[in-house]
C-alpha cells in the first residue's frame, strides 16, 4: 500500500500539502491536480484508524439492530450506512435478536473498538441491561423506542396515532367486530399500536371484546394461527400490527376462499411491497424509514462534531396511512 510520502514524491509537492489535500485544506490548482493524480496512479488509500489514534477518533460507528430480518431493518441500515459513508464514516454492525440478555456483550464489543457514537434500534427503556450506557460517554442514538437519558436522542413514530385512524375508519364503516391481532405487550411499540386501538373504540364510544384479540409474537405462524381463530369468532375486519403477522393472516384469508375488500376488510402495519400487489391493494401503514435513518446519522454526526454536548432530545416522525380499497363498507 502506498504511503503519504510516496504520494507526495510522485506529485513533486511536499508531503504537508498532501496532508493539508486529505484534510480538506484549500491548495493551488495545480498541485490538487497533481497530487489527484499520484493518488489514482499508486491506489493510496487513507489509514482512517492510524488518523483516528492521533484525533481520538476512529470514524466508525456502532450500529445495534434488535432484529436484521425483516424489511424496515435492511432499509434502515442502508440508510444510515449511505448518510455516514458520505461523511467519512463506517459502521460496525451487530444483532442482539432481540435478546436483552445479549446487549451487555454487545456494547462491550463497540467500547472495545473505540467507536465514535452509537445507534441502538428497539431497547426497551425497563431492561437493566441498559444501565452500562451510563458509563458510556459517547453519542447515542434510540431508535424506534425512547430512552431516558439525558443526552441521548430517541427518535420515534406515531404508532399509536396512525393506528387509532385506521381503527376509526373501520368503525365508521360500521364494523362492530374486528379482529386485532396484536404483539407481545412486553414490548414499547406494541403497546403504543395497541393504545391507539383503544383511542379509537373509545372515540367511538364502543369496546373492543377480549375474544376479538389475539396475542402473536411476530411471526408468520402465529399470524396465520390468530386469523383461524379470529374468522371463528365471526370478525368481518381485521388489522394485523405487524408485517410477518400479516402473511399469516393473508394465508388464512386465502385458504378460506375470503375476498379481501368483499367478505373481510384488512389493514396492517407495516409497508410490504406485495401490498400493491393484491387486488384490491392493501390498507397499511407505512413507517417512514429512510427518513428515521436520514435523522439518526445526522443527529448522531451532529452529536459528535459538539462532542457529545448536546442535550437529548425526542423527536417523533408521521407515519402514512395508504389508503387502499381493502377496507369497506360491512355487508347489511
């Protein structure tokens, strides 16, 4: 690997002009060009780890996924990898799957590679494992669910808002039995889609019978299993708060020969692209994810460039509602 001094011999300048080049100083024309070129012809490439001993940084950042299979989790990471790759930055990856028992180790592995800030997706605020970021005095990042803590930013949606309009429209539509198929409510964003469930029944002066509610956990499986047991108890809407769930209960849907918009209304959360796809298109809710991971690295670079100085702040994003044919009016 060509080193700066060979670069500065190539391009006949001294080798502090090629730092101030690196550094994003302003040089004569020509010497940029020169030194453009010495760069290209011996495939130099900048130690950033080396540069980030001598800055105390090492312009990588830690990015901790509860979840990396599904699809807002894949959209996520992009996101962010592609903001902080435009300012210098790379990211250490890593999963707790959604194991609190994991993110001890998991932290611990960030601190010992010296990152420059931190983005954590779907901690819950009730884990004590959590209380090692105490100790932790670099930027931080919360996303999906808020964190207390002074100088950390969570960053959030309007789960239970967007939900109790989906909800609300199907009330109006005269639905009396709709069928929830709800997840864990151990869970801070499960809870909140929940809450807006009950808004809107409250709004409508009406109640949501415990035999309408199924409890999954996530999973495609336990979707298709809620809609068996929800159709048995006579529902003629339903809205699924997850994506795996959902084609679950769009399976059960089909199996039993149901037509969507016709004998059943449906909604769920979460955007998947086979949404457009069925006839009619589907009811969802779309999360926002690029701008989430827009905001995160921003905030985070941001963070970091006032070395953590900045108080913490709590920023909640509009989900859209794309409203499709998928819901309608209930049969007399």
């Amino acid at each position: 690997m060509a080193t700066i001094q060979e670069v500065a011999k190539y391009a006949r300048v001294s080798v502090g002009s090629v730092s101030r080049y690196l550094n994003g100083h302003k040089l004569r024309p020509d010497n940029i060009k020169k030194i453009e070129t010495a760069i290209e012809v011996l495939g130099y490439k900048e130690n950033f780890f080396a540069k980030g001993l001598k800055s105390n940084q090492t312009r990588s950042i830690g990015l901790l996924m509860n979840n990396m299979q599904n699809n807002f989790s894949a959209s996520l990471v992009a996101k962010i990898d592609d903001v902080l790759e435009q300012q210098g930055y790379t990211i250490l990856l890593s999963n707790y799957r959604d194991d609190p028992n994991r993110i001890e180790q998991k932290i611990a592995f960030f601190e010992s590679r010296a990152v420059d800030g931190l983005i954590i997706v779907g901690a819950e605020q009730s884990w004590l494992q959590l209380e090692c970021l105490k100790n932790y005095d670099i930027p931080i990042i919360s996303i999906i669910t808020p964190l207390d803590s002074p100088k950390t930013d969570s960053i959030i949606v309007d789960n239970r808002a967007s939900t109790k309009k989906v909800i609300s429209k199907m009330l109006s539509l005269s639905h009396e039995k709709i069928g929830v198929i709800a997840a864990p409510q151990t869970d801070y964003v499960a809870r909140e889609r929940f809450l807006g469930i009950l808004d809107a029944y409250e709004s409508h002066n009406k109640r949501l019978l415990e035999t309408d509610i199924y409890y999954g956990d996530y999973s495609k499986t336990s979707g298709k299993r809620a809609m068996e047991y929800l159709l048995s108890e006579g529902i003629t809407a339903v809205f699924v708060c997850n994506y795996n769930m959902s084609l679950g209960a769009l399976q059960t849907i089909h199996e039993n020969k149901l037509v969507i918009g016709k004998d059943i209304s449906f909604a769920s959360y979460d955007y998947f692209d086979a949404s457009d796809i069925f006839h009619p298109k589907l009811t969802v809710i779309k999360q926002p994810i690029e701008e989430i991971g827009m905001l995160a690295a921003e905030r985070l670079l941001e963070k970091i460039k006032n070395n953590n100085q900045l108080e913490g702040k709590v920023f909640t994003l509009t989900n859209e509602i794309l409203w499709r044919d998928s819901i309608v009016k209930k049969l007399s």
